[in-house]
C-alpha cells in the first residue's frame, strides 16, 4: 500500500475553510488522512515544516500547442512547465492546429497527456468550426470526448447571432462558455493598448472598448439562456465595472485575471520588446490598479495565466508583426504573491481559493480540494524563499518571458499529482 | 537660432538617429549648423566630400519609396561612401527571413551603416538593437521619419530668423503619420506651437496628451499659421469609415487657392511628398510662391549628409560616451 505523509505543513483547503499546521496523508492516490499523523517505517515522509500545503494549483488557461506547433511547447513540455510552477491541473486551450473543434481532436489531447504522465491535462472544445465565428462546432461529441469547457479562445466569437445560438446549445450540456472578449471592429489591426504609447511608438492601438463592448453584450445573450459564462483575460477598469454589477445582478458570470495584467502597463512596450507584446494588450496603471480592486472585492473569480509559448524566431520579428502572449506556469505564483499578497490585496488563503476549488467549481471538475477521499494533487510551497526567474531554466520549449530575472518570493517545492511526486526543487 | 550656432565643441553621441523625440534643442541645431555646411557643398561644381570614403551603406527598403530612398543614395555618394541597394523585392524576405536575419547578413558583408524604411513602427529600433551598425531611420511604420522632420524645420529655419513662437500646422492623415510625429517633437522642443488639423477619425488615440492643439476646423485657424505642413492622404482611406469622400475632405482640409486667401501672405506651404494634387493640395498651390515643396527635397539631401556624417563621428566614441538607443 503506498503512502506518502506530508508533515507539519501549513494547510491550506479553501475548499473546507481548512488553515491550520498539521499533517496530510495520502494513500493509494487519495488524500486519506489530515491531523496529527505519526510516520510507521515504510511511509515516504516530505517535512513541510514552514512550508504551505495547498491542494495543487489550477490554471484553466493555457496554450500547450498540440497539435500543429509542437515546436513552441507539446502537451508534455507544458505539462513539466506546469507542474514545475506547482499546477496539477490545467485546461488546454483548442487554438491548435487543426482546431481541437471535434471529438478526435479531443481525445488526441488526452490521450498525449496520458502519455506525458505529469499534469492533469483537460481540453476545451472550440466553440465554433475552426474558431471561424460561424457554424458551432460538434459541442455534444466533444462533451463525449471529455471537454471541460468551449472557447473559440485568441478570437472571440464575432456574431451575436451565432454567439445566442452557441449559449443556447451549450447549455444543454452544463459547460461553461468562455469566451476572449474582443470586438475584432473595434479592435482593428491593433496590436497594443491604443493610448499614450501606441501614439507616440506609431503602433496600431486597441482600444479598451474592443473588449468592453463583448463583455457588455454577451452579457445581455447569456441572460436569454441557462449557460454559464466566463471571461477570459479580464484587463481594463470598466470591464471589470461591468463584471461587476452583473454579478450584483446574479447573471451567471465569471472571470479570471493574469499575471501580466497585474503587474505590468503598456509603459512596458517602449523599447519595442515583444515579450510585452499580448492579447488582450498591456494597459495603463489604473487598469492594473483596477484588476487588484476587482480581485479583492470578490470580482475576479480566479487567477489563469493564459501561458502562450512562442518561438524565439518569432518574437524577433518587429513587435506588430510579432504574435502575442507569454510564458506563464513557471513563474506565476511567485508573480501573484508579489501582486497579491506582498500588496495585501488578499490573503493567502484566498489566493489559494482562486487557484483551486473555484477554477475547479468553473470547469466542473471534481479538483481543487484536500477532503478526505479526493484525489491526492497536492502542491507543497515555500512562501518565503528567493529565487530569481531565468527563462533558461525553464521547462517550456519556449522562452518568451518579460519576467525573466525579477525577484520572487514564492514558489512550489513539491508538486503532487494523484499521490505521485512529479516535481521537486532540486 | 538661425544665426546662433551651437557651441564648437559640441560633440554628437548617437550612433542611430532612430527618431526625433528625446533629441534636445543642441542636438537639432548641431545637425542643421551640419547640415547647412552640406549645403554649400552641393552648390560647388564639384559636389564630393570624403567624409565616408571607404564606409559602406546599406539601403534597406522594405516599404516603396522613391525620394527618401534616392536622397540617401545621392547623400552617401556625395559622402564618398559606397551603397547596396536592398529592396524587399529583391531581398530574401519573400523566403520567410527575418529583418534581424537579413540585417545581420548584411553586416556579415561588412555594412557599416544602414539605411531602413519598413512598414512596422519600431523597425528601426529592433535592428539598432541586433547589429552594431550604425542605423538611420528612413520610416518606420507610423512612428517616426526622422530626416522628413529635420529637413521640413531645417527649410522653416532658413526662412525664418527663429522657430521659437511660431505656428505651425500639420493638416490631413494624422493617425498614420511618422512625419507628423518626427514634426511634433522637434517643432515643440525648438519652441513652435504646433497645431493638428484634421478629421477626429485621422487622429491618433492619445492625441489629448500631445504637445499640440487639436483643430477640426481649419478655415477657423489658418490665418494664424507661420507654416502649414500637408501631409499625404491615402486614397485607399477615402470611402472608408474614416473619409466619407474626397470632395468632403477637400472642401474640409484641402490647401485650396480659396483657402490660401486667409492665410498669412508669407505662410509657408510644405508637403512631404509625395502630392496627391487635387486631394490635400490644389497644384496652383502646390507649385505657388508660398511653396517650398522642391526646396525641401534639395534641404533633404544636406540633411541626410549630416545625418549620416554625425552618426558615423558617434560610432568612433567609447562605448560610455555614445548613446546607443
């Protein structure tokens, strides 16, 4: 009977309003005790002491890019990524190439993640054929097929039409809609914030509003339905406004945040560096000091760090020819520590909650949780040790990070995925 | 400041010449007192300077241009410096290789400048930080010209005693203009009251946080102005959600002869060129007395003599002493 026996860590259940110094045992894969444990001679035994248990982390979007771009990250190197940064669980994104818009797609995606062996890898469906933004895609045999979730994700879905219809459909199915809020006509060619930088650096700007106006009517669609709705990447103060009174209003909406978004502004994109270059873009300081006020007051639901590998070649190229995103799983703990909790916008506990029950609560999935009986993901980490991010260490393929050599306080030592070790600092 | 020139040994530091913002007051003067020297060469019977004897120049052109692109060859032939002609359709590009990729070609052959116009804002910087040539900015997107900027004050300069106090207006395609951006910096930090004029659609986002005064009404202003700058208009943006006609934009924004009556009778007419003749400028005008339209094609070539001599001193400096960005 294998057993492993974490002592005297700092344990933190969300889940179950757990926040107390004591012990987890896991045997055969399940989280089987927690208290006051004493280690017989067979058990694996991990000291936590001054360490934080945490049931292990999840990040509900990411970009593993497989299949078509197996040369930026494959759902293997992602998942080392992912475990390497404390997630157990992730949800790939099904912007690949061919889309992830069918039931073989699908299972393509579990069954490489079977053989990866690492994280609890899910997929997400596209929404619509192709991610074209016109015929819905086969939502029911993807459900089959194992989806936690439809996106058309680095798009949003253009038609409101199609976007009803999508809403209607998939609420047959109690998936969640997520959807990248960008009105492409407002959007434009647009490749960072349109402001103050985008003016003076001569770059096509995107305006706020691109995102603003999805929100603000697919909040109205969602109404009209049973389906559940989830914005991506939230990033401009009025948008997490209009969140915010639809949640007062009880429509059945969530968000997440990223790394980026909270500590970064489009000041950033002066150099022309495309490693600030994202989607949605950079934005101002009170944007950032806005996603902190949305996350405190209970506005943003979760933390996701949209990790988007690409090839340095890439991103060489000039910042509007460049592709947007970053690299996100290894570093991005530390990062909201330092957004978080080092600014006393929440506490730990409730950071915790943000990485886990309620990614797991969006999706469906039965994670995010130390109950007794659960399956054993657990992620030990070190709140209080420096370390200084360096690309180079990374297990991604890719290396398009701007937080490559900033400072941080925290990071994972253990990363626990059924019961199995499968990542430890060394 | 026409007279005044800057102090003898005023030493230039900047290895590139990426834009005209940030550059201070001495920095501009320094190139024109240059470039005025330049002048005077071009009107010698024999028009050859040896500054750059032996110095090779690389013409990148990834964007079409025919007399930004000639000015450069004709500067670096009058430097003595030899030139490779690069344009995008002639390149590698087409095959998939990046700007860093051919760039780094090119000074593998030993380049010890380049000359680059490219489609996307910042193009000029990103070779500037991948090749140890020095590098020139001939337009990059719509972020800066810098030569365009220094060769339209250099022509006001001439005309007039001190660019302190005046007014200036740049009329037309604001939004997508490196020449209005490379204006508005050094026209502001010389001291002009700059003026936009045109459609809020051709406006950039943040153009509140300029250091210009934003005109939608230009019958309203023009009798004000010491200069007015047109700037090109695409056609490909006529009909367009921005223009809703030619005959609209011009009756709004055209430097008609009509126009011409309220203005100042010594206001100087400048156009970047090229000229779309019936659209932003009617041809009387642009071939009037007030226009200084070829006499700043004749300023552009001692500009970019200067430009080029200057960035070439500043690669020789110590590393500590140049300014590399």
């Amino acid at each position: 009977m294998s057993e492993l026996l974490i002592k005297d860590g700092r344990v933190i259940d969300p889940a179950n309003k757990i926040d107390t110094v004591s012990d987890v045992l896991i045997r055969e894969g399940k989280i089987a005790e927690i208290g006051s444990v004493k280690a017989s001679g067979e058990m694996k035994t991990i000291d936590a002491k001054d360490k934080y248990v945490v049931p292990g982390l999840i990040d509900l979007h990411v970009h593993f890019r497989e299949p078509g771009d197996e040369g930026k990250e494959t759902i293997a190197s992602g998942s080392h990524a992912a475990v390497a940064g404390g997630f157990t669980s992730v949800a790939c994104m099904p912007n690949t190439q061919p889309t992830i818009d069918n039931e073989a797609t699908v299972e393509y995606v579990y069954r490489q993640a079977a053989e990866a062996n690492l994280a609890n890898v899910y997929a997400t469906g596209a929404i619509t054929k192709g991610r074209d933004g016109e015929e819905l895609a086969e939502m029911g045999q993807m459900v089959r097929g194992g989806v936690v979730a439809f996106t058309d994700d680095g798009t949003g879905v253009q038609d409101s039409g199609v976007m009803l219809k999508a809403f209607q459909y998939a609420s047959m199915f109690d998936k969640v809609i997520m959807q990248h809020c960008q009105d492409d006509a407002i959007a434009g060619n647009g490749c960072m914030n349109s402001g103050y930088q985008a003016t003076v650096l001569g770059l096509p700007g995107m305006s706020p509003l691109a995102e603003e106006l999805m929100i603000a009517r697919d909040l109205l669609l969602v109404q009209q339905t049973k389906a559940r709705y989830h914005v991506q990447h939230l990033s401009t103060k009025k948008a997490a406004q209009i969140i915010r009174e639809a949640k007062q209003q009880g429509i059945a909406v969530t968000t997440e945040v990223s790394p980026h978004h909270l500590l970064l502004t489009e000041d950033c994109c002066v150099g022309y560096d495309t490693n600030y270059k994202m989607n949605p873009p950079l934005r101002r300081q009170e944007d950032v000091d806005a996603m902190r006020q949305a996350v405190a007051d209970g506005t943003i639901d979760c933390l996701a760090t949209d990790h988007a590998p690409h090839l340095s070649s890439e991103k060489e190229l000039e910042f509007f020819n460049a592709p947007p995103g970053i690299l996100g799983l290894e570093c991005a703990l530390g990062l909201y520590v330092k957004a978080l909790i080092d600014t006393k916008t929440i506490d730990w506990p409730r950071m915790i909650a943000m990485m886990t029950h309620i990614p797991a609560d969006i999706l469906s999935i039965d994670k995010g949780t130390l109950a007794i009986g659960a399956d054993a993901d657990v992620t030990i980490i070190d709140p209080t040790s420096p370390w200084q991010v360096d690309v180079e260490k990374f297990y991604s393929k890719s290396r398009n990070c701007p937080f490559h050599g900033w400072d941080l306080t925290a990071r994972a030592t253990h990363t626990i995925v059924g019961g199995e070790i499968k990542f430890q600092l060394g | 400041m026409k007279k005044k020139s800057s102090s003898k040994d005023f030493v230039w530091r900047r290895k590139h010449l990426l834009g005209l913002k940030g550059m201070s007051a001495d920095e501009l003067i320094h190139l024109f007192n240059t470039a005025e020297g330049f002048k005077e060469i071009s009107q010698r019977s024999i028009k050859k300077a040896p500054a750059l004897r032996g110095k090779v120049v690389g013409n990148l052109f990834f964007e079409d241009s025919t007399r930004t692109r000639t000015s450069f060859a004709l500067a670096v032939s009058r430097l003595s410096a030899d030139i490779v002609e690069f344009t995008a359709k002639a390149s590698s590009l087409s095959k998939g290789e990046t700007l860093r990729d051919t760039a780094r070609n090119l000074e593998a052959m030993g380049i010890d400048m380049v000359v680059v116009r490219h489609k996307a804002g910042g193009a000029a910087n990103l070779l500037s930080q991948c090749i140890d040539a020095c590098v020139i900015n001939a337009g990059d997107g719509y972020h800066e010209h810098p030569t365009q900027g220094l060769l339209d004050i250099f022509t006001i300069r001439e005309l007039r005693q001190d660019i302190k106090g005046l007014k200036v207006a740049i009329v037309g395609d604001i939004a997508h203009s490196r020449v209005a951006r490379s204006n508005i910096w050094a026209l502001h930090t010389l001291g002009a009251e700059v003026f936009l004029v045109g459609p809020p659609t051709l406006m950039p986002s943040a153009v509140s946080q300029l250091p210009v005064t934003v005109c939608h009404d230009f019958d309203s202003i023009i009798g004000q102005m010491d200069v007015l700058n047109m700037l090109r208009v695409q056609f490909e943006r006529i009909g367009s959600p921005v223009i809703p006609s030619l005959l609209e934009y011009s009756r709004l924004f055209a430097l008609t002869e009509k126009r011409m009556e309220k203005a100042k009778s010594d206001v100087i007419v400048m156009h970047p060129g090229p000229m779309n003749r019936g659209l932003e400028i009617e041809g009387t005008v642009a071939d009037g007395p007030n226009s200084t339209v070829l006499r700043q094609v004749s300023n552009g070539l001692a500009v970019r003599m200067a430009v080029l001599f200057l960035v070439n001193q500043a690669s020789k400096l110590p590393a500590d002493e140049r300014i590399d960005s």
